[in-house]
C-alpha cells in the first residue's frame, strides 16, 4: 500500500496547507476518506431500502447454503468412505480439493465478473453449486466394493470440484455486488455477511448428521442441492430490481497492483487468519479426547467457534469502517489470536495443566471472535490497496480485489488443516498451537512495523512541508510589521 495506513491523516494534513498547494499536491495521492460530517450518512439497517434490505437478505441466504454444503458431510463421510476402501488421508483430500479448486478460480471469476456480469455469474454459479450438491448424493448407487472404489474416488473429486467453481462464482460476484451497492460501507456489509458463513458452518454439521440418520447419504445432498434451485429464482427477482450497477471492462487491470509490495504483506494476512480458522478443524477433536466427551458435546465446542466469529462479525465490520486506521484492528487481532493460542496449547512452559477443559472452551470461544477481527478489515483494506495503485472504483477492481481476497483466504482453508494435521502426528496439539501463534504473532508484527514506518514518513513529510511553509510566514509578517508601522 504503503499509503493505505494514512488515509485517514489526509483530512487534517489538508485542513492544516489548505493555503498550501505543494502540500494539497503531496497529499493529492491519497485516498480521499469522509469527514465526521458524514457519519449520519453511514450504514444504518432503518435507511436502508426496501430493494437493499432484500439484497442483503438473498446474499446471506447464498453465503449461509455455501458454508453449509461445504461443511454438511464432514459428521458422515469419513465413514462412508471408509467403508468403500477410501484411507482416511484420500478422504480429507476430497474435502480439501474443494479449497484448493477455490484458490484458482477465485482469480479467474475476479476477472470474468466485469465480461459477463455480478448477475450472470452468481445465479450460474448458484444453480451449478446447486446441481453439483444433488449430484453428490446419488453416489450413494454407486456400488460398495473395497477392493474397486476407483469410479466412486473420482466421482468424488470431479464433483467436489464442481461444487466448488459454483461456489466460488457466486461468491466472487456477491463481493463485487456488496462493494458496488454499499462502496462507503464495505466492511460493515461484509460484516453482516460473514456472521451467515459463521452460521453455515456452525448448522452445517449438525444438519448433515441429522438429514444422514433419517435418509442415509443421499438425503443431506438432495435437500441442500434443492434448497440451492429453490434460491435461485429469489435472487433473480431481487437483483433484477437493481438497474444501475455498471459493469466495466478494463485491460491490464491486475498490472498496477502487482507492483505494489503491500500486496504481499496483504496476502500473507489474509492467508494466516484463513489459516488458524481452518487449521483447527484436523486437530481440536483428537486434542479432547482427553476429556471424554460425547460426540454431541464435541459438536457443540465445534459450534461455539462459529458461534461466537458469527456473533462478533457484524460488530468488528462497522468498527472498522468508522476507526481511523483498520491496520491497528489487524495487529490487535493477530496478537490477541497468538495469545489465546498459548493457553489453548497449553504452552509447556508455563505450568498451567493441559486438562483444564473450561480454559479450552474460554480460548475458543476468543478464537472466533479475533479470527474474525483479522478476517472483516482485510478486503476493504486490500481495496484501497488497489485504488492506491491507480485503479478505478468500478466492477473491474471490485472484482479483481474479490478474486485476489477469496483465492487467499481458499489458500489458507487448504494448506491450515493439511499444515496443522501433519505438526499434530509430529510435535503433538501443544507445540502445533505455538507454531500457530508464532505465524500470527509474525503477521502483527509485520504489520506494527509496517504501521512505524508510515507514521515516521508522515512525519517527515509534515516536517518538510513545515519548513518550505516557514520562509513564507517570515516575510509575511515582516511585510505586515512593515506597513503596520505606518499610519494611513
């Protein structure tokens, strides 16, 4: 970026040179920030619209399906597999394929938003995911045999594939949507967006479990798949009411930005809260054993994860659309987050006993609430990054900046389970914890230092303007007291 920590000085650099036109040049670049006087104008549910409340409201149901068909066959499947020859480690591919498909199409569908437009491409992507999930089901008839489970493997894969470019496509676009209708809002609407994802997976599981012991493997995929076709005339009525977004086309769109180096740092911050988000899912049920929970109970510390990221979403996203600088939310985030990883472990060295089940519970429910913390900032904040590096707000970079967040964040989805499944059977649960939150810690760090350097260079910049302004004040008073001394 390296602006994008200083946007909000802008406003009171300006007030300060208004007189001053090397001044309002040198600021000139940076992006422009509304004033206090704005704040009545900012995201309120009572001024929506009609129309609007009813975008969001479809958005939200698409999200909430989304996290739900990707997390409604993990209480089953394993299982499933397992009885058609499929190793546990084949199994936990199938998952993660869905991911890793996501990684790259999310770059590719960043860019065919603004070819064949928001609308197009998320009711495709909504009916495709839809067909995909009911598909899934009828694998069901394939037949069980151990010893000859190949059609069965790769029906598998290609489907989960499938289901994830669906997803992937209406997900891509319902950023691009939300940046074009809320663009002074971004965060705040994401915000709200996010706590649906949070419920999705928190549902998801328990939903698939209890769909699967009423109708076997089929019936979790048909009503999920159905619900899919169910929403996509809904969406279709709601966005046919919205006329005045405009769907622009640029060339050599992505070039600009990938000159900035802050797009790397923005990247790795992204990765890492995907990382710790999702790292958990391989490691948390064998870590409480220990304990002796039912599988009702061990659901319910699954839930409480997402309980508490849905719950906090909305709250950390109008936050950090209202804070001067979202970069302090980030580093409190990744610091809080290596914290509380330290007593989840616990770390070794210091002394506090590792079967204490209510500090687990306390962690993890502070886990979902800073994991969202690092999550809601980073897509507005990689949206400025973009404007700073020259590109227009227009459907072109929303949907570049959603590709590049949403590829990110699937990365960290991938590599975070495979990463931490494989520290689990190497170090065990307590050192994979500290090896956790040394990469959040690594990312606040980075960040804080980030932060030093632009405030010391904002600081030599005023200083240096100070100076140039300060001869010019010298001669005008002298001037004054000149005139001044005579009587006319």
């Amino acid at each position: 970026m390296p602006n994008a920590f200083l946007v909000r000085s802008k406003s009171r650099t300006e007030d300060y040179f208004h007189n001053d036109t090397k001044v309002v040049e040198a600021v000139s670049n940076l992006k422009s920030v509304p004033s206090d006087t704005d704040s009545n104008n900012r995201f309120l549910w009572s001024s929506l619209s009609y129309d609007q409340k009813l975008l969001i409201g479809g958005i939200c149901l698409s999200d909430l399906l989304s996290s739900i068909s990707l997390s409604i066959m993990a209480p089953f499947f394993p299982k499933e597999a397992e009885d058609r020859g499929i190793s546990i480690t084949t199994s936990g591919w199938i998952f993660g394929v869905f991911s890793l498909t996501s990684v790259f199409m999310s770059v590719i569908f960043g860019r065919l938003v603004s070819v064949v437009g928001t609308k197009f491409l998320f009711l495709s992507g909504l009916f495709f995911a839809g067909g995909c999930t009911i598909l899934f089901g009828f694998l069901q008839f394939l037949p069980i045999d151990p010893n000859n489970n190949f059609h069965f493997l790769i029906l598998c894969f290609v489907l989960r594939v499938f289901m994830a470019i669906g997803c992937t496509a209406y997900n891509c676009s319902s950023f691009t949507i939300m940046s074009l209708e809320f663009p002074d809002d971004i965060s705040t609407a994401f915000g709200i967006t996010e706590t649906f994802v949070g419920i999705g997976l928190a549902v998801g599981p328990a939903l698939g479990g209890a769909l699967y012991s009423v109708g076997g493997f089929i019936l979790p995929f048909v009503v999920v798949g159905s619900i899919f076709w169910c929403v996509v005339p809904f969406t279709f009525w709601i966005l046919s009411k919205r006329k005045d977004w405009k769907v622009e086309q640029k060339k050599n769109i992505m070039r600009p930005l990938l000159k900035s180096p802050m797009l790397l740092v923005m990247c790795f911050v992204i990765f890492m809260s995907s990382t710790v988000w999702a790292g958990l899912d391989p490691i948390l049920e064998p870590h409480l054993r220990m304990f002796s929970l039912s599988g009702s109970l061990v659901g319910l510390v699954f839930l409480l994860i997402s309980v508490t990221y849905a719950i906090a979403s909305p709250f950390w996203g109008k936050l950090s659309d209202r804070v001067d600088d979202a970069n302090k939310l980030l580093i409190a985030g990744f610091f809080m987050i290596a914290f509380v990883l330290l007593f989840l472990g616990p770390v070794p060295i210091s002394g506090i006993p590792d079967d204490l089940l209510w500090l687990n519970i306390i962690c993890l429910a502070l886990l979902g609430i800073f994991v969202s913390l690092t999550v809601l900032p980073t897509y507005d904040m990689l949206l400025e990054l973009a404007i700073e590096a020259g590109l227009q707000k227009c459907s072109s970079t929303y949907g570049l900046v959603s590709g590049i967040w949403g590829s990110m964040y699937a990365f960290g989805e991938f590599v975070g389970p495979s990463l931490s499944g494989f520290l689990m059977d190497s170090v065990g649960f307590q050192w994979c914890t500290i090896y956790m939150a040394i990469g959040c810690f690594s990312a606040g760090l980075l960040l804080f230092f980030i932060k030093i350097f632009e405030d010391i260079k904002e600081y030599g910049l005023t200083k240096l303007q100070m100076e140039e302004r300060n001869p010019l004040l010298d001669a005008d008073t002298q001037m004054k007291g000149f005139f001044g001394s005579y009587s006319i």
